[in-house]
C-alpha cells in the first residue's frame, strides 16, 4: 500500500469525523473528533536490543462516543512508526542496528473521565484501555541480521494497550500510552530463518486536540 494512498484515506476519514462533529449538536454533543500526533518509543523483544531507543512519528483522527458522563468508547486511526534501535558504544565504530516499521492502526479504546471542571464543562482526567488492529505496510532493516525475517514479518498485529490522558481544557489533552502485541511479529519455526521469535510492543507521547 503506498503512503500517498494511506495519506488520501486518512484526509477522507477526517472529512467524515468532522461532518460527524459539526453535525452532533443536534444531537446533544453525543459524538465528538478530533486530531492527535504524538511520538513512538519502540523496542522488540527478540532483537538483542532492551530498551525503547526507536523514536518514531505517530499521527492520525478520532471519534468518540460518549456513553454517559463519565465514559465513551474512542476509536482510532494512526499513522503509527515502530521497530527497534540498538544504542549507539562511545569509543566504538560498531553500527547502530536498526529496524523501521511502518504502520496503519485502528485502536479502540474505553474511556472512563474523573476530576470533573464545572468552568469549562470537562473532566481533566482520562483513564484509558483497550484494543488495537495495526496494518504492516512497509519496513526497513539497517546493520541487522534480522533483515532476513523481512518476509516473514506478519502484516496484521494485535495489540492491547493502556494509558491516560490529562486535559489542560476541553479541547487540548496531553497523554502517555503502553501499546503491546497479543501476536508475535515473526515466529522462528523450522521453514523460516534461524532468527529469534519477535515481539513487538511501544510507548506513545503526544497531544490531542478536540474540536
């Protein structure tokens, strides 16, 4: 799938959240959308590297739903970079190893509020957990040895995730996220390479905006 066309399906889905949203208080303000971009902090599990060193981009549109006061179901969709980055040995000339993860995904959260502002009509406080479906539409191995696993890797991740969100206003929220694979990335079995079994799994830090 080439980017230019992810980018197009994103422009359109935008165009839909926001007639959604412009068309929901005739509806009590029940639906809302809304934009978030963020960065990724991402490690796998597998490639002798421990710790979240891969830095990536994270951007895409919401639509929640409210249930009642205190609740609402938020769906997702995100441009979303992942993969691993070994760090870099002073004094050495050994190259990073380094492995790029291009991603579409669809997360579905639950969403529960608390600390509620009477001036503003908001809850600071958004307490967040749920499910995601990522899209592998392309990827890139520098200095590595799991470049062999290249066309193995699965196209189609599982992932839960957690996180919270703190609101400044009802329009602006900063939040932290935990995202981590149900399904292996690559699994090392007797008709694939000899390379180690693959888990993905990802921090986010970013802000969202409400309209």
């Amino acid at each position: 799938m080439r980017l230019s066309t992810i980018a197009k399906g994103l422009f359109l889905l935008f165009i839909f959240v926001f007639f959604i949203q412009t068309n929901s208080f005739a509806q009590q303000q029940r639906f809302k959308a809304g934009l978030n971009i963020g960065l990724t902090a991402a490690q796998i599990n597998g490639d002798e590297s421990a710790e979240f060193n891969k830095l990536g981009l994270t951007a895409g549109v919401r639509a929640s739903t409210f249930l009642n006061e205190k609740s609402a179901i938020l769906i997702e969709i995100l441009f979303s970079q992942r993969g691993s980055r070994t760090k870099v040995i002073n004094g050495t000339t050994v190259p990073q190893k380094i492995i790029q993860l291009n991603y579409m995904e669809v997360p579905i959260i639950y969403t529960i509020k608390d600390w509620y502002q009477a001036e503003g009509d908001y809850h600071k406080m958004h307490f967040q957990a749920g499910l995601s479906y990522g899209r592998l539409f392309s990827s890139k191995f520098e200095n590595t040895a799991l470049e062999v696993t290249a066309p193995f890797l699965r196209e189609n991740d599982f992932s839960w995730l957690a996180g919270i969100t703190f609101h400044t206003n009802e329009h602006v929220g900063f939040y932290a996220r935990y995202t981590r694979s149900i399904n292996l990335l690559f699994r090392n079995e007797d008709n694939n390479p000899n390379a180690n079994s693959l888990l993905s799994f990802f921090l986010t830090f970013g802000g969202t905006y409400v309209f």
